[in-house]
C-alpha cells in the first residue's frame, strides 16, 4: 500500500464536503471523489489512494456487483474497502464482506473516527492459547510454556476471528471471551483433523452456547464422512454427556480441503499434510502479512525429492510467520517414524528451504518439560546456524499475543 489518500464514491455533497473540510485540517490526508462508478474507478486504483470509501446510497442498482468489481484491485494492493451506512441498504452484512467489503461505518462518521476503522482493518493478532501435543499436561516443569494443548487464534480487523484446533487451550480462549467479551463471539473455528487433542474441548467453548453467536465449525472430512458427522459420533452423549444439539450459537458446519478460499473476506489457503487420516495446514494472509499453522506433520528424509515436499516449500515461500509441530528433538526422530510429527531439525531445514522469516516450535511432547523446550529453541538456532541461514526461531508459548504487522511479540495473558 502506498499513498494516503482516500476514494470516497457519493453523489451526495453534504457528505463529501463535510469530509473534505476536516480533511483540509489534516496535512496528512486528502479526499478525491466521483459520484459515478466508471470515473471511480480509476480514483480508487490510483498509487495514491490508502483506503475507498463507500457510501452505501451511492452504489447504484447493484451494489454488490459495485463491490466486487472494485476489490479485486483493492484486495491484491491490500487496501480496506469502508462501506458507509445507514441501515437503508438492503445488503447483507455478511453479503457485503464477502463482496469484498473490509470494514463498516457510519454515513454520518465523522473523519477521525473514519480513520480510526480504517487502521483498525490493519490489525492481525496472533493469540496462543494451548501449545502442547497429544495430551494435555500440568506440574512445576509446564510453568514457563503452560500445558494446554493444541489452539490458536487470529484476531483481523475490527471483528473477524479465526480459531484453529479446539484442544485444552481452547477453553483458555473461552475464558476470555467470556471475561473480555461478555461472551460475544462470532468467527471460523478450524480443526486441521478429528484427533481427540485437537477436538475434545469443543464442548467446553462457551460462545456455542449464546444464542446471538454465529460460529462456523469447519474441518476435513474423512472417507467420505462429513466433518458434522464426524463431530457427532465423537459428541453421541457415550463417552461425554453433551451433544452437538446442545448448542444455541447459530451453527454451520463446513468441510474444509486443499485449496484457496475467502473466509469472511479473508484469504486462507489449505494445505494436505502427511499424518494418519486427513489433516490439513492453513496459510492465512491479511494486511500485508502471512501466517502458516502446520501442526500434526512428518517432514520425512526420503521424501526430500518428492513432489509433496516442494509443494508444501511452495505453500510456505516467504511467509513471515511458521507454526510447525516440532514434537521431537532430532536424535528421538528414528523411534517415532510414521508417527505423522517432526524433529527440530526437519523443520529448520523446511522452513529455510521457504524462505520462512520467523519459525514457531509448536506441538511440544508431553514428555518434555520446560528445560527440554528451551533446549529444542538450542537446537534449532544451531542448525540455522550451521546452514548459514536467516531465520529467527522462537517457542511457541501459551498465553503470547503477537501483532503479525508489525512482526513483534505484543504481550502476554498470563
């Protein structure tokens, strides 16, 4: 993105003078405008323009064809389309963001507050709520990296959630929203495979039970079993009392594959991982900057000259953050093989074979204590190292938030 102008397409002046007046108070921002789509256009694709602006009475007879047809530029240049509104546009909210709209404002927002959503649109958080693999685990020696298993979360935007893997780390996420939200929450839950440390704390997310929620809960399916069914035979009220008719969010389940998608305006990309079953990886991109969930993954030797390893290079070339499962330390690898996990080693040499900038060691073994997670950060710092490479290797940790923008750790939960 380059510039800091702002399209705005209206036909109404009381509008557009009100913005360009505060505007000419600020050095830092100018305002051009058409009422007209075909002289827009080219306003909205101008090098100098940082955000459009449009007013939903402006939109002519189709307005979500007027949206669509300016985010394919908007979106590739990755810069946030604001939809003004007042409730007189007879347009889905939902509609509207997968038209391509980024974020929504008032038409009567005044200019500091239109500016304020549109840095909003640039927010990309990275939140670790369970960091573990296989089963949970507690003591002295979980205290630095905490014992929850596997669960991320992407906060983009204003309201946009994505969670990925409802393992024990999920209920941490739960409590938060509830604490932090009062329970509001509507966003993508992602399950990358229907292993029990990457399901089994579906039932205890709290949101699933507001009615006012709306929550997709995606995953692959398997031999020809949908992600729906396969979640209820795991929740059938046997072996855990709740059940899927439980819920009162507004559900919708969805079965995910490889692929390239938009999720809630989002581009998400799916990857087919080499574990038992089907699992898959997910790359996610959002106001310039990239993130790939890679957990539950054998990077095998042999498979070095394989077509599926330089797929999986491709998948990742440059992104600027990797979450791998790194499960075991190099010289555990061979006791393990067809395990369908990964050794330090095995993806140092994947993630700088994509040019990965920063690498995440994630799924960590029961067996491994503290100690032993600070000595695989060792491990892998030494084989960049060794390969001369340049690639800044961290511990995935529960309870970190990062801002994925700016590339930098922002805090802790905990």
């Amino acid at each position: 993105m380059s510039g800091n102008g702002l399209a705005l397409l209206t036909d109404d002046n009381r509008l557009l003078q009100s913005l360009q007046k505060a505007a000419e108070k600020r050095d830092e921002v100018t305002i051009r405008s058409a009422s007209e789509m075909a002289s827009f256009q080219s306003l909205a694709a101008s090098s100098d323009t940082s955000a459009i602006l449009l007013d939903a009475l402006s939109l002519g007879s189709d307005p979500l064809g007027t949206i669509r047809a300016l985010a394919i530029d908007a979106q590739r240049r990755d810069i946030p389309i604001i939809l003004m509104e007042d409730g007189r546009l007879d347009v889905d909210d939902a509609e509207a963001i997968d038209a391509g709209v980024s974020e929504f404002a008032s038409r009567t927002a005044r200019l500091p507050s239109l500016l304020k959503t549109i840095a909003l649109f640039r927010r990309f958080e990275l939140y670790f709520w369970g960091v573990r693999g296989t089963l949970p685990v507690s003591g002295r020696h979980t205290l630095k990296y905490g014992g929850s298993t596997s669960s991320i979360s992407l906060r983009m935007g204003a309201d946009r959630h994505f969670i990925f893997d409802a393992g024990t780390g999920l209920r941490n996420l739960s409590r938060h929203v509830m604490k932090n939200e009062s329970g509001h929450f509507n966003g993508r839950l992602f399950i990358t495979h229907p292993h029990w440390d990457h399901l089994n704390c579906i039932p205890f997310f709290e949101p699933l039970y507001d009615p006012k929620n709306k929550i997709f809960l995606m995953g692959p399916a398997h031999e020809g079993i949908s992600f729906q069914k396969l979640l209820e035979g795991q929740m059938n009220g046997v072996y855990f009392p709740i059940k899927p008719d439980h819920f009162q969010a507004q559900v919708t389940y969805v079965d995910t594959e490889a692929g390239s998608f938009r999720y809630d305006g989002i581009k998400v990309e799916a990857f087919r991982l080499d574990h038992p079953g089907c699992c898959l990886g997910y790359r996610i991109e959002h106001a310039g900057a990239s993130i790939a969930y890679i957990t539950d993954n054998e990077l095998r030797e042999e498979d070095r000259n394989l077509a599926n390893w330089h797929a999986l290079v491709d998948f990742l070339k440059d992104v600027d953050f990797l979450i791998h499962d790194a499960s075991y330390f190099d010289d555990e690898y061979s006791a393990r093989i067809h395990w369908g996990h990964s050794s330090v080693g095995q993806v140092v040499e994947l993630a700088l074979a994509a040019s990965v900038k920063q690498l995440f060691l994630f799924h960590h073994d029961p067996e491994h204590g503290d100690s032993d997670i600070d000595a695989k950060l060792v491990e892998a710092e030494r084989h960049v190292a060794l390969a001369g490479g340049h690639l800044v290797c961290h511990n995935a940790r529960e309870g970190e938030i990062w801002d994925l923008v700016a590339a930098r750790r922002k805090g802790s939960l905990r």
